[in-house]
C-alpha cells in the first residue's frame, strides 16, 4: 500500500492504471498513424500535438473506467462483471473519443482511425487486466502475513483475511508469554517450548508480523524478539496500523483515545475546512445545475402518485451534535411512522412508493440536501447524518460513536461506497469504523475517491433500501 494525502491506495492498482493509461494513450497514437497511414509527413508533424489530446482521451477514459468500478479491487473476483463493465467503459469512451475530435479540430482521425483506437484500448486493457488477475492469483508474490496475538479483537482480521488478496495470512501465533484465552481461528500456529518467534518467522518464510497483543505487561509484548525480527529485514506494524491501511477502516475495539490523541490524523484546521467548504459550494451548484430538471420530474411523479407534501424534512445530527432539518424528495407513503416509532429502511420496504423505489435506486431522493450543503450543515461528503433517536441510542452501545459528528455529515460518504445499507447494531459498528477512517483521513484526495466511487454505486444498483 501507498499513501497518498492520509489515504491508503494498493501499489498493485497504480500500477496498473499507469499501464492502461500507456495504452489509451497510444490507442489513439495508432489510431491516428492508421488513419494517416498514406502520409508519413503529415504524421511525423504531428507528434507534439498529438500528446495533449493522446493524454486527454487517457484520462476521461480512465475516470469513465474508474466510474464503472472498474479500480475497486474487491470485483476482481466477479471476472464476468469485470467484462461487462470494461465493455460498458469502451462504449462511454466512444462518445469520449468523438468529443475530442469535435474539440480539436486538428485531429482527424476519421472513421476508421476512430475504430482502431476503440479496438485497441478495448483489446488492450482487457490483455492488462487478465494478466493482473493471473497475477493476483499467483501466491508466491504476495508477502506472507503472520499475527502475533491470538486474542478477541484478532476475530475481525481474521474473517476480512480470507478475502484480501493482497497478502497471505499464514497464521496467527499467541505471544509467548500471553495470559489471555484463544478464540476460534484459522490457522493457529503453536511454538514449542523454547522456540523463538524468529525462528517461526524463518519457518514458515513470514515477511510482515502483525501485533494484536492486548495485554503488554508482565512481558506479554515480546520486545527483544520483535527487535530481532526487525533487524532480520521482517516489517513489524501494529494492529490497528495494519487493519487501517489494508481494509480503508478504523479497528473500533483496538481504538483508544490516546492513539487518537498522539497518532497521525484527525487533523482539523481552517485551509482544511476552507478548501472542503469552497469544493462543496463548487461541486453542489454544479450537480444543482445539472439535475434541476430531473428533480423537477421526480417531484411531479411523486405529487401525482401520492399527493403532498413532495418535499420530506427531517431531523438529523450534524457537526457538534448540532440538530438540522435535512430535505429530500419524499419516498415513503405518508404516514409511513404514524406509529411514532422510528424504524431503519429495510430492503423492500413495503412503505415505499412505486416512486419512490425509483427515485431511490437512482439516488434521486438525496438530491435536495444540496440545500443543506448550501446553508453549511452539511458537506457533499462526510458520514451520512443520523436520526436523533439511533444517535442517542448508538452512542449509548458504541464506544466513539460521538466521534463522527466531529466533522459535517455528507451527501455521500466512505461508507456508503464501501458498505451496504445498515439496519442494525453490527452494520452501524461496521459502517462506524468506515466513517472514522474518513474522519481521521479527510482531504480533498479522499473526497474526490468517494465521489467517483458513488457513481459506480448508482450506476450498477447498490446499497438501495
């Protein structure tokens, strides 16, 4: 992994977005000597003016590509989604390509070099990546991952292990000296009696040794044989350090307030909120200028299905635990909590409407928080706002639930493009420790990641309740 502004982004995928964008670009490169294939001189003249637009149709088609999902490593593994979204790209690039002959009137590429550039990119992306999949399935280039700890809060990284392929999790390994009880894991290693943890590393060819050791007194942590190890060229990293960098979350029971305290992140400050707050203005009146029409349909379908109000309001939790009225395009029957009881969505909620399931599939219900963006209680992105009821309630179950509200909440947010829709306690602790990473991480970097991400969450259909 590579950090890039505080977050955390796979060495494997740059590499191969720098590979696809060699291939965009000389895509339209052949595209171009193909269609001027007669005319050597006009294509030796043109070299210098053909990187701009070679460049320009590289990066469209690589935020496109990205759009479609297809730079989220945990689809790797659905080779036949992967297809129809790479094909889906290609046919969005297109367009792409025919807008950047109508920009740059200089580059004719005509029909036929149109064609080849198309056939190209398509025909060579798709060769990268089923190389990249090959590679990711080989197991001897993944480093070898052994936990030294054995105790509760290793349960987590031991069922999210089976699905990364990044590394290999050899095993897990109580500290020599621990005290504390072992919990059902795979692969756990026993040492003999007078066996050293280098001598295990060196066993079983280990790279990475991961510390969950809760309890570091009474030589619970092993400092001479982690030294060791050190010195032997074997990286040493702690659990929350590795959790975070390897699944995008904070480990809520590793969490204390000193590493909040005296760790990296959870850095406010006024450049920080300026930027975020010029970027959500920016990015809101954008998006405004866009789907006003489309907000205007959707709130004529839903005045002529169920009557009024078209607009639904709402108390959430902001920043501070401020209290603000979010607005968006109503989904639900009215009457839908006569009750007086407030409920999660669930899926299939029989209390939306025939409207409403649309809107909300296409998002088209957030849409008016965009006043809230505007009137500074929210940002575009940030944690999703809460109810004052599951905030009281969840604050009272969730160790750090408050800590979320430190910043404003969004439109949109980490959780939302890396977790399903939550309706209970677990999925509100899972998505918390999502939101905590976007919380300790923000920048601008992060937002745009998150705003890409969305997309692809709107374009293929996920999370809706």
């Amino acid at each position: 992994m590579v950090r890039i502004f505080s977050h955390y982004v796979s060495a494997k995928l740059m590499l191969l977005v720098f590979l696809e964008a060699l291939i965009l670009m000389l895509s339209l490169r052949l595209g171009y000597a193909f269609h001027l294939s007669g005319s050597a001189a006009a294509l030796a003249g043109s070299e210098a003016a053909l990187l701009p637009p070679a460049a320009t149709f590289a990066l469209g088609m690589l935020v496109v590509m990205n759009s479609m999902g297809l730079y989220q490593l945990d689809h790797w593994k659905d080779e036949q989604s992967v297809r129809v979204r790479l094909v889906a790209a290609v046919l969005l690039g297109l367009g792409l390509t025919f807008l950047i002959m109508c920009l740059v009137p200089s580059l004719e590429l005509g029909p036929d070099g149109w064609a080849i550039t198309m056939i190209v990119a398509l025909i060579g992306t798709a060769l990268v990546r089923f190389a990249f999949y090959k590679w990711d399935k080989l197991v001897a280039f993944k480093p070898r991952v052994l936990v030294l700890g054995t105790g509760s809060r290793v349960m987590k990284l031991a069922e999210l292990a089976q699905r990364n392929h990044n590394h290999m999790m050899v095993g897990y390994v109580a500290s020599p000296s621990s005290t504390h009880h072992y919990v059902p894991l795979p692969h756990v290693l026993t040492m003999a009696p007078g066996e050293s943890l280098l001598s295990v590393v060196e066993k079983y060819g280990i790279d990475q040794i991961v510390v969950a050791v809760r309890d570091r007194r009474g030589g619970g942590f092993p400092v001479q044989e982690l030294l060791e190890c050190r010195l032997k060229g074997i990286k040493v990293t702690e659990l929350p350090t590795y959790f975070e960098r390897e699944y995008q979350q904070v480990l809520l029971e590793s969490l204390n307030a000193s590493w909040i305290v005296l760790g990296e992140g959870f850095r406010q400050g006024f450049l920080r909120t300026s930027v975020k707050r010029l970027f959500d203005l920016a990015a809101s009146t954008t998006l405004l200028l866009l789907t006003l029409p489309v907000m205007l349909l959707a709130a004529i379908c839903i005045f002529l299905e169920s009557g009024q109000p078209v607009l639904f309001r709402q108390e959430r939790v902001g920043q501070g635990g401020r209290i603000f009225t979010i607005y968006k395009l109503r989904s639900m029957k009215n009457g839908a909590e006569s009750d007086g009881n407030p409920r999660w969505a669930v899926a299939n909620d029989d209390r939306t409407t025939r409207v409403g399931r649309i809107i909300r599939n296409l998002r088209i219900d957030e849409l008016p928080q965009i006043i809230n963006v505007f009137k500074g209680e929210m940002s575009f992105v940030g944690p999703r706002p809460e109810r004052p009821f599951f905030v009281d309630k969840l604050t009272k179950q969730i160790p750090y639930y408050a800590l979320r509200h430190s910043i404003k909440p969004g439109i949109t947010g980490w959780a939302q493009v890396r977790f399903h829709y939550g309706a209970s306690l677990d999925d509100a602790i899972e998505k918390l420790q999502y939101e905590l990473y976007y919380v300790k991480n923000h920048t601008l970097f992060l937002d745009l990641v998150v705003l890409f991400a969305t997309v692809e969450v709107v374009l293929w259909d996920r999370g809706v309740r």
